[in-house]
C-alpha cells in the first residue's frame, strides 16, 4: 500500500477477480458464468463499424441503443439507463439510493457487500433458507432500506416467482426494492413489466450472460422514469461517457439478432440438463437451475479438492470457502457440449481416483 490511499479504503477487500485469467492461456474457464458462444454476427459488424468512429466520444445518453430495448422490452425510453456492465449500475445505485442502509441474503452476488462496505452503508444479510432459499416473508420489516438480490440467484441459481417479489415489494413500500436478473434470460421469466405497477421497483439486467458480451460491458436498468432520471444524474456526475460506441452498437445488433441469442440459450438449457445428469451419476447433489450454471457438491470429496483437482487439469471452477455452509459446494458454468464432456471426464478421473 501507498502512502497516499484514503485510510477509509486501507482495509477494503475488493472483488475476488483472481480467477479470471487471460482467454490466451489454455484453461477452459466455467468460473464466471460467460456464455461459450461468440458474440453475435450482427453485433461483431456494429461494433467494427463503429471502431471507425472512436476518434469521437460515444453517445452519453445511449440514444439509438436505448430505444431499440425500449421497443424490445415494451417500456418508454425514459424508463432505462445503461451502465458499463450492470455492476456499474449497480455501484449507482449503492452510490446514490442506500442512505437508510441495504438487506440482502447471506449467500448472493458478493459485489453487493463489497459495494456497501465501499461507501459506507450499513447492510444487513438474511439468511437463505435450509434449501438456500429467499423467504419473501423475512423481508417484511418495513424500515426503508434498500432491498436487493438477485433472481435467479446466485451462486444457487434459485428462482423467486414475481407473485412472490410482489408480496416483498408491497411489505416494504418505503424501500427502493432491487432485482438483479443478470440471469433472467434462461430462466425465461422476468418482472420488469411490474415497473408499471410498483414505482419503489428496480430491475437491473445485463448483455454479459445470454447475449454474450460480457467483455463489451453492457448492463442496464428498467425502472420508473423518476428513478432512471436520478440514476441519471448520479452516471453524468461519476461517468457521463460510460458506454463506448462499439459496445452501445454491438447492444444493437445483438438485440436486432435475438434469434441469435435464444438459439444459444436453448443449447446451453439443453447442455445443463445433460450435464445434471451425469453429475447425479456421479454422485453429487445437484440444486435446481434456472441459469447457465450449476450448484453442486459430491456426496464424499469436498468442494475444495474437486475445484483443486480440477484446476490441476486446466478446468477452472467457482469455489466458495465462505460461508461455511456453502464451502462443499461448487459453481460450474455451463460451456460448449465438449467442454462439459472433458470436465465429467476428468471429474471421473477424480472421483475413481478418490475411492
Ligand atoms: N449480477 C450478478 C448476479 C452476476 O452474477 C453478475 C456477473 N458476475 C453481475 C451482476 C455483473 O455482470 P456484468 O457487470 O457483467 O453485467
């Protein structure tokens, strides 16, 4: 550490990013959730064309980007704002909408506590319950805080029906109620149409998972037009220029290409199932999914020598020492068809050897 760090920051943990490695090297990475697919063609064109056109700044409102998903979506254009991947999104929102503090599960996506501790707002975790999942019913302690997790969920891939988030926003009217649906996509449910009836809902998306761009860094948020208007100002005073115009066209040529994307999370559904299959074959506890990836531990061999094991064999898994009642598990993202076979090949290999 420097000498000049802010002492707030001396003992900030961040983001766990140790396991992204470069794609050059040779590891098949089924740590992040990215889609194995190539981005679509269309959005391989935009992007490249727009390339011509970086001696200029991007569009900071996202103009043409921001209608095409308006119409895609059948909201108004004010009620979406985009953000550099929805993390971004989601540190404006902890930047600008937690002042009363935040809640959100004990086991979800590990950024939400790291952006609190980062600016200073105080969080409380609910547990998830004994088959990790989220009980509307221990969110109902109207106390203004902002409420936020992630459907389906994460790391568990758990999903909440909206009749049930519904029941969380309406115990809680004075809370900012945020739903992360990074993952909504392959769960093929969503609730943003609920923005119309519920002006204290957020739901925050992205191009990462499905439409496979997570390197573009494109995410966004669906709301009522106050709050985007707020989240607005929030982005032109941090970042006015978050968006780059190759990513703003690829976001339009991936959604002028959804026949695209829905082909590619048909495979990777199809892939999933195929996969369960064989982990139960083998042994392990599979949780149910509504994602690209899966929540699993073996009956016998920890989660930390199979993920040990694995990465010995250049396949790169998410393990998860904390909590302690998660550190049995793994979370594997769901690659191409002959990415999966290799890892229950060697996931075999491990196993036998492990007798
Ligand atoms: N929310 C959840 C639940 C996630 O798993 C991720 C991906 N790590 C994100 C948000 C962030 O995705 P991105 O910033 O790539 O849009």
């Amino acid at each position: 550490m420097s000498r000049f760090l802010s002492s707030r920051f001396s003992a900030m943990i961040p983001y766990n990013t140790s396991g992204d490695k470069s794609p050059s090297d040779d590891l098949i990475r089924l740590n992040t959730n990215e889609n194995p697919f190539e981005p679509s063609p269309k959005a391989i064109e935009y992007a490249h064309t727009a390339s011509l056109g970086l001696n200029f700044y991007g569009d900071p409102e996202c103009e043409l980007l921001t209608r095409k998903l308006a119409e895609f979506l059948n909201v108004q254009s004010n009620e979406i704002i985009f953000g550099n991947g929805s993390d971004e999104i989601l540190n404006f929102i902890f930047t600008g909408f937690c002042e009363n503090g935040a809640i959100f599960p004990d086991i979800t996506y590990s950024f939400y506590a790291i952006l609190a501790e980062f600016h200073g707002i105080s969080f409380k975790t609910i547990p998830l319950d004994e088959n990790f999942r989220i009980e509307p019913s221990d969110y109902f302690a109207p106390n203004a805080r902002t409420i936020i997790f992630a459907n389906p969920n994460a790391p568990t891939g758990l999903f909440l029906e909206s009749s049930e988030i519904e029941r969380i926003i309406s115990h809680n009217p004075e809370s900012l109620i945020i739903i992360d649906e990074a993952y909504a996509d392959f769960s093929g449910k969503t609730c943003v149409e609920l923005i119309h009836k519920y002006e204290n809902l957020a739901v925050i998306r992205t191009f990462s998972k499905s439409r496979s761009l997570a390197g573009a860094r494109l995410g966004f948020c669906v709301a009522n037009e106050n709050l985007i208007q707020d989240l607005r100002t929030i982005k032109n005073s941090i970042a006015p220029y978050n968006i780059n115009s190759m990513t703003q066209a690829a976001g339009i040529g991936a959604i002028e290409d959804e026949d695209y994307t829905r082909e590619n999370v048909r495979t990777i559904l199809q892939t999933r199932e195929f996969v369960r299959e064989e982990l139960v074959k083998l042994g392990f506890e599979v949780l149910d999914s509504n994602t690209n990836f899966l929540f699993t531990k073996h009956a016998r061999i920890s989660g930390q020598k199979i993920y040990e094991e694995l990465l010995r064999r250049k396949i790169l898994i998410r393990h998860f020492s904390k909590p302690a009642r998660i550190s049995d598990f793994n979370r594997i993202t769901i690659g191409t068809r002959e990415q999966m076979q290799l890892m229950l090949e060697n996931l075999r290999e491990i196993i036998g050897g492990a007798c």
